[in-house]
C-alpha cells in the first residue's frame, strides 16, 4: 500500500475497502493500512464494507478505538440483513455479527448499519432501525437490482448487454461521475469495481490490463482510459465497447445499488 500510493496527493480523498470477493476485515495489516491513509496521506474518509463476521470483539473494540480518534474519518459500513435471520449473509454467523458491531460502535466507533430488504427480513426493518440509534449507529437501507429481479430477467439483461440490443446507453458512469478508482487484490487497476468484478468472473479485459506490478499508479493514472477516454466506448459499436458498462450503468444506473442513508 505504501509503495502503491507514495507519490499520490490524497488530501481529502475517500477510500473504500471492499472485498468485492472478500471482506476486507480478512486484511491482517488493516490497523496498519489504516492509520497510513489517516496520519500520512490525510485521507478525507475511509470507508469500511464489512458482513463483520470475522475477527474477535476485542478486535473490533481497538477498531472502534481508531475510528474515535481520527475525528470521523474512519466509517465502517456494516452489512447485516436482518435481526433474527441473515441468510444472504452465507456462513456468516448473525450472533457474532451483531456482537462485533457493538463492540466497535460501544467505544464511539463511527458507522452504519447497512441493511439490504428482502421478503424474509422487511418486517424486521423497523427493528434493526432502533438497535442501530440505540448503540449509536447511523442506518442505512439499500438496494440491490440483482437481488430484487427474478433469474429470468437478470438472463434477459445479460444476453441484450452481450448482443448489444439497445438503442441508447444513456450511461451514469461509477468512474466518470465520481472519479473512482479500483485496485484489485491481484495489483490490477480499474475505471471502477464493477470492471473488475466483470474480469474475475469472465476473464473479460478493457482495452488491456493495467498492473501495479510492473507499474506506478501514478503512470497509470495518465493514461487516457481514465482520463475521459472511457465515454468513447459507451458506443455499441466502438471496438473497446465493453457490455459490462451498460448492463451496471445503462438505463441512466437504474440498476446499480442505491444505499439510503437515513442518519
């Protein structure tokens, strides 16, 4: 992380820690990786996504600790989906869960109960609501396109994203609207995550790959793929047009996740 972003000016920047195929809590330097963007790139805010069933509460408390002292820079996003049943949180245990997120807000950690609605945990909303403001949590409700859908019409998406069988884009590009990032567990870079999500899942690459391995991120940078050059390719018939774009982003991003941020 040091050698990555050394001769990076990131005063005031956001970073966000999300596994994508993980959970970033798995990271057995996060203290450390931490405190280098807060003391040493005086980074604006940190993000936190986390199913918080790893580590123990005694972890989460020293985490919690950090949060405090960097004056609310430090934000964990806790993705919980449900008071008495997380089932989409796959062999995540819901009581371990639930105590690491206490643990972390009972020290004036700052952050956020994410909540994801589903048929089996809507009626339980307005309880997760009061846990979250009774140990001092902001909530947050979000949704997710993929989950909300039936199979069949995420089949149906996909093949008219591959075949290209819509008229406009009309893109909300994730990177060009907010000038995101990604970098990839692998030292790979990306316009955004879901360009990256797109290559693990299918081995499909943008225009080449970009690799911290043999490169600065300060060289990449230059590069006009994340320059604006990434708008050109929205058209269906450019050469580097790429079907994740339009599947994640078209529609105006009517189906990229929407978080609700209550308090």
């Amino acid at each position: 992380i040091e050698n990555i972003f050394n001769d990076i000016n990131m005063l005031g920047s956001k970073v966000k820690f999300c596994g994508v195929l993980g959970d970033p809590i798995a990271n057995k330097d996060l203290f450390e990786i931490t405190e280098y963007f807060i003391l040493e790139k005086g980074i604006g805010e940190i993000e936190i996504s986390t199913n918080a069933g790893l580590k123990t509460v005694d972890w989460w408390k020293r985490y919690g600790y950090i949060s405090k002292l960097s004056n609310n820079v430090l934000n964990v996003h806790f993705a919980i989906d449900g008071v008495t049943d997380n089932r989409y949180r796959v062999n995540v245990s819901l009581k371990k869960a639930m105590e690491n997120m206490k643990a972390y807000a009972a020290v004036g950690g700052v952050g956020i109960w994410q909540y994801i609605i589903f048929d089996y945990n809507k009626h339980e909303v307005d309880m997760a609501r009061k846990i979250a403001n009774d140990i001092g949590l902001g909530f947050a409700t979000r949704t997710a396109w993929r989950n909300d859908v039936t199979s069949k019409e995420r089949i149906k998406i996909e093949k008219k994203a591959i075949n290209k069988e819509y008229a406009q884009p009309e893109m909300d590009c994730q990177h060009l609207k907010t000038q995101e990032i990604f970098i990839g567990s692998n030292k790979t870079v990306w316009p955004c995550c879901y360009l990256y999500d797109e290559y693990v899942k299918k081995g499909l690459p943008q225009s080449k790959i970009y690799s911290l391995k043999d490169n600065q991120l300060s060289d990449i940078l230059k590069d006009p793929w994340f320059n604006g050059y990434i708008e050109e390719t929205f058209d269906k018939n450019h050469p580097l047009n790429m079907p994740r774009c339009w599947k994640s982003c078209g529609d105006k991003g009517k189906r990229k996740n929407q978080k609700n941020v209550e308090s």
